[in-house]
C-alpha cells in the first residue's frame, strides 16, 4: 500500500518508470511473502512443519523487501522534493515502526530490516548539505538508533515471552503426560483393584464352600456318610429344642444290627464293612429329611421329630423290615436284622444324651429276650436302670466295705467222686441282697471295676487253697473274664497271688469263657503261654457257647475242656451228641473234661459212662463258703 501510495501519488516524469519496475519488484516479493502465508496458513500451521525453512523464507521476503525500500530511498533521493522527502521519510519511519513489533519474533532480521529502511536514506539526508535535510536525517538517525534499541528490546521480549510460552507449554505438556500417566496408573489400579475386590470375593466364596465342606466332612462318618456321634447329637439337641418350643415331642431310634460280629467273623471285615454302608444306605433313605446317624460299630440312630408312641413304633417297624430284606454284599446273599429301642422327648428325659442312653438300654433290654418288634423305654425298666446304676455305684465299693466273698463248688473225679477242684465263684452281699455274678460281673467289666475285684478273687482264692488241709491235692479253680486276662498287669497279679499264697502253681486252674476267643485270639494266646509258663493249668469255660473254630481252639494251650450246662440239661434233645463231640475234641487235643451242671444221678452216670473225667454240679454240692468246705470233704469221705 506504501509503495503503490509512494509511486502513484508521488510520480515525477522522470523516475516513473523506474519507480513502476521497482514496484513491480516489490509487488513481486510482496506476492511471494504472501504465498508464502498461505503455505504456512493452510499446509503448514497445524502441523510438525520444518519451522527453520519457514523462518528463513519470512527473513528473505522482509530483508528483501527491506532492500527494496533502500534502494527506493537512495535511488530516488536526489529526485525527491522536500514533501516527498517528508512523507518517504514518515512512509519508512511508519514502516519500520511497524516492523517493531512484526519482526520482532527475530531480532536480527527486526534490526536490518530497520537500518536497511532507515539508515542509508537518513545519512544520504545528513551529509546533503540542505539544512532542512540534515534536520530530518538527523532525525532519521535518532529515530533509527531508538526504533532499533525498540526492535532490539521487543524482540528480547517477544523471545523471553515465546520461551516462556513453550516453557510453560513443556511443563504444560509433562503435566498434562503426568495427568495422563496418573489417569493410566489410578486406571490400572482399579483394575487391579477390581480384580482384587472379585478374587477376594471369590476366595471368601470358596473359603466358605471349603470350611461348610471340611464341617460337613468332619461331621459325617467316613464310612456310611451318616452323621457321626458328635454331630449327631448337635442335630439332636436343635431339633428337640425346635420341638420343645412347638410342644411336641421327639422320638429317638436306637438301632442295633444282630449278629453282625458273626459278619465280620465269618465273613472278613471287608464285607462287614459294605454290610453297614449298605444298612446306613437303607436307613439314611428312610429318614429322609430327618437326622440319622452312626453311634459307633453296628449301632445307628435316627431322629423323628413331633413323632407320638404310635408314629415311632411305625416307623420303627417299617425300618426293620426295611433293614432285613436280603442283602447282595461282594457276592454274599446276606440277610441282617436290628434291633430297635426308642426314648421319646421330653417324655422320657429332657436330656439328648440321657434320651440317646435310654434308647439304647431299651435296645439292649429288648435284644436279651431276641424279639423281634421295637422296644419302647418304660418306666419299669427305668427302674431297673435305676437299680444297676444303683448296683453300679455300689460295686466300687465293695471291696472296701467287704461286701464280696467267694463260694467253692467242688469238681468231682468222675469214677472215685473225690474233690479234683473247687470252682471259686464270687458271692456280692450288697447291703443284705445277694447279687448273682451273672449281674455284677458285666457291670464290673463295664466299669473297669473287673481288674480290681479279679485280683482280689486270684489272691483269695490262692490263699483259701493253699490252706486247704482237708484236700491238699485238690486244685482251685479261678474265673477269669477275657477283659482281666488281657490287661498287661495280670501276669503280674497272677505271680502275686501264687508268691502271697505260696500255693503250687499246678493246683490253680483258670477259667476262660470260649466265647470270648474269637476277637484277641493272639493276644489270648500269648497271655496263655504266659500262664503255662508258669504251670498254671487252663480250662476252657462254657465249651460249645461260643462259636470258636477248631482251628483256632488247637493253637491254644489248653488242659480242661468245661462242658457247658446247657447241653448236659438238654442231653435228650441233642446234647448227648454235642458233648460226644466234645469228648473226641478234647481227646484229640490231649485235654481232661468237666462237665457242669450235673444235678441228678442219671446225668452223672451217663456221663461218667460216655467217657468224660469230671463232674461239676449241684448233685455234689452246690457253691459254699470257704468254712463249710472241710465239712463237705469229711462227709463225702464217709
Ligand atoms: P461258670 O464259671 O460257668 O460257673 C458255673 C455256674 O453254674 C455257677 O453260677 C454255678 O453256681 C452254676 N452251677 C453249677 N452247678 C449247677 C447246677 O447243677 N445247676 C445249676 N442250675 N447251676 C449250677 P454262678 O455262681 O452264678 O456263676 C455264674 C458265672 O459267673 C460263672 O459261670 C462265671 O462265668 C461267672 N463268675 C463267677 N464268679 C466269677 C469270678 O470270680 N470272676 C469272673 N470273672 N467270673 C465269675
Ligand atoms: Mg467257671
Ligand atoms: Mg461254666
């Protein structure tokens, strides 16, 4: 625009020409610069351009155009008026005035572009020699030393302040990547967070399905999947305190297996075992979504809540035909059946462990008279678990209180009816009550009670024996219960009892019940070996009861075989061949024979005929005290 105005307006004749060539130059900078702006306005702007490229197009166009108007100023000086002079002199000052603060993004290129502008045509006006001349290149100068210093100063600021913008747009940037690393960061942790939050939820799920499945496998038995005793009776107690507060009552199952030690005897444990998971199958089955469970050995329970006398009794009959229908075990055709007591809460007890006892004793009670039908608890026999609760107490104490005694009964030779032995069995004179041995014994065993009271019966009847002058040859014979014979302190107790007495060992025979072999056999026999060691003899009780094989019979040491009463008082029905039998038995293992319960003449003739060497029964006397046995010897000797 300054130029056009500088060359239109201010034409002379002269220079026209020149001026419109020079014009035409500059139009032609001027179109370059201005494509140049365009290139950076549309292509480069907004992009990563190659900025040293761009600057130094911008320097050439200005330094050009500043060249430009150098050569304006010193060409047409000399055809210059002095308004021309003026107003090409404001033209340039306004120009590079202008270019102050344009240029000023580079300081070098900001300051030449000045000087070019000013300074050549100010210093052809100093040295013209026209004063009014002088005075405005004078001017011209001053104006160019300040606009420089200006162009100098706002380019420095103009640098400080780009700097300070790309600083800050740096510190922009890192903040603004900081932001973003942090939003990464703070992302990923709540990613991990969240995978945490739903692992830690996952883990607290399986910590529970693990504990709900530990407690369920802590509370079932391992072998029929019932519930164990501890668990079963945590289930009792929350049922019954459920029935309790609705005012009903529970009825509690007892059930025992028969003859499943037969099973396992015959059978071997293995099929024994599927017995019982096949019978806990059947009964878990039928409590369905009641609480059954394994007492322990062959022995289940069952729970029926807001169960009367009728519905118990019912079910429990229903149950054992349930139980007996046959069984296929391992290729065994079983059949098995149960006995079953029942106990009724509150009715009976308000005690789960007492109701589970009183079940159980109804069972057993029922089980002694082997019926078949369900046994309820009753009064009566809580009166008669009373009373051996009762006996139970007072059998710890009479040893001390000196209730216990013994009685002899004699073992006779069959042929000369001479005393061969005298049974020692044991008399309890409970505060005037005589209590037999078949009811004390087993509570002694029960209770622990049997090692104390055997001891005290071996040291007695040692003792009684080695007194005996009326029958010095005479032996004693001493029951001895299997749970006496297997405590490790019997042999101890045994060479006690002959140490006190001084009796020879030879004259003491013990007495072991048959059935009672069968579960410790080696046990038993070493415990026999040690007997023998010491010359004691050992007698066979009750022989036939029990169901001991032959075979097993041969390996132990034994030196009298007792017939069993039962067959000499069922001689008629089938006993005569039993006892036959058992003559050849002992005569093949190289043992002497005493049969029991002879009570008339007849049986002692018969059996003296058939062979056997001793007599045992009430014919010849029954069991005496110890006082009364000289009178006994004298008389039979006259
Ligand atoms: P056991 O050893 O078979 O004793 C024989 C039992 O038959 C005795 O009964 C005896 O009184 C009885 N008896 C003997 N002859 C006849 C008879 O002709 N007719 C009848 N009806 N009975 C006769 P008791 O004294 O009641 O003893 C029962 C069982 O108690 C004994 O059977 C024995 O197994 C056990 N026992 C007795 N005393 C002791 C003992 O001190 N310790 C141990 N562990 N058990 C004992
Ligand atoms: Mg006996
Ligand atoms: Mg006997």
């Amino acid at each position: 625009m300054a130029a056009v105005f500088l060359v239109f307006a201010l034409d002379t004749p002269n220079t026209h020409s020149l001026k419109l060539t020079w014009l035409s130059v500059v139009a032609l900078i001027t179109a370059f610069r201005f494509i140049d702006w365009l290139y950076w306005l549309i292509k480069l702007r907004r992009t990563k351009y190659q900025a040293l490229g761009a600057r130094n197009r911008v320097v050439l166009g200005v330094i050009s155009l500043s060249l430009m108007w150098c050569i304006y100023s010193v060409v047409f000086y000399e055809s210059m008026d002095l308004t021309e002079l003026a107003l090409t002199f404001a033209m340039l000052c306004t120009l590079s005035s202008g270019a102050n603060s344009a240029l000023s993004g580079h300081k070098k290129t900001a300051i030449l572009y000045t000087v070019l502008l000013l300074t050549p045509a100010s210093c052809m006006a100093l040295f013209s020699g026209v004063t009014v001349h002088v005075f405005i290149g004078c001017l011209g100068i001053l104006y160019n030393i300040s606009i420089t210093f200006s162009a100098a100063r706002a380019a420095d600021l103009t640098e400080e302040a780009v700097k300070l913008r790309n600083e800050n747009k740096h510190i922009l940037e890192k903040m603004h990547q900081e932001i973003a690393q942090n939003d990464a960061v703070h992302e990923e942790l709540s990613q991990a967070y969240s995978q945490v939050t739903a692992s830690k939820e996952n883990l607290e799920k399986e910590v529970e399905r693990r504990t709900d499945e530990i407690r369920m496998l802590s509370s079932l038995d391992p072998l029929t999947q019932l519930y164990n005793r501890e668990a079963f009776i945590h289930q009792l107690s929350i049922t019954a305190a459920k029935s309790i507060k609705s005012g009903h009552s529970v009825a509690l199952l007892f059930i025992d297996l028969n003859g499943f030690k037969k099973v396992n005897d015959t059978l071997g444990h293995k099929v024994g075992d599927a017995v019982l998971v096949e019978v806990a199958g059947r009964i878990g089955a039928f409590a369905n979504d009641y609480q059954a469970g394994r007492w322990g050995g062959d022995e289940f329970l069952m729970v029926l809540p807001y169960a009367d006398h009728e519905t118990a009794i019912s079910v429990a009959n229903a149950l054992l035909a349930r139980i007996s229908q046959p069984l296929d075990v391992m290729s065994n055709q079983l059949c098995v059946s149960a006995t079953i007591g029942i106990a009724m809460l509150p009715e009976h007890t308000s005690s789960e462990t007492e109701l589970i006892q009183l079940a159980d004793f109804a069972m057993f009670e029922q089980k002694k008279l082997h019926l078949s039908e369900p046994r309820m608890f009753t009064q009566d026999l809580f009166e008669n678990l009373k009373q051996i609760e009762n006996l139970r107490n007072g059998l710890q104490e009479a040893i001390s209180r000196k209730q216990l005694y013994l009685c002899y009964q004699p073992i006779v030779k069959c042929k000369t009816k001479e005393p061969w032995s005298f049974e020692a069995l044991l008399r309890w004179n409970f505060n005037g009550n005589l209590v037999g041995p078949d009811t004390f014994i087993p509570l002694a065993e029960q209770t622990g009670l049997i090692h104390e009271i055997g001891a005290w019966v071996l040291n007695r009847a040692c003792i009684d024996a080695s007194q005996w002058q009326h029958s010095p040859n005479a032996s004693v014979s001493v029951n001895v219960s299997i749970t006496q014979l297997l405590d490790s302190d019997f042999i101890g107790i045994l060479d006690k009892a002959l140490n006190t007495s001084k009796l020879q060992p030879e004259r003491l025979h013990l007495e072991i019940t048959e059935s009672m072999f069968a579960d410790n056999k080696d046990k038993v026999k070493a415990k026999i070996n040690a007997i023998k060691d010491r010359n004691v003899q050992v007698s066979i009780d009750d022989f036939g009861t029990g169901y001991s094989s032959l075979s097993q019979l041969q390996t132990l040491n034994f030196d009298t075989i007792k017939i069993d009463r039962s067959f000499v008082l069922n001689m008629h029905q089938g006993g005569e061949a039993i006892i036959r039998a058992t003559l050849f038995i002992a005569k093949q293992f190289g043992c002497k024979t005493v049969a029991e319960g002879i009570e008339t003449e007849q049986e002692a003739l018969k059996l003296s005929e058939m062979g056997v060497d001793y007599l045992q029964g009430f014919l010849f006397s029954k069991p005496i005290i110890n006082d009364e046995l000289r009178r006994w010897v004298e008389n039979i000797e006259t």
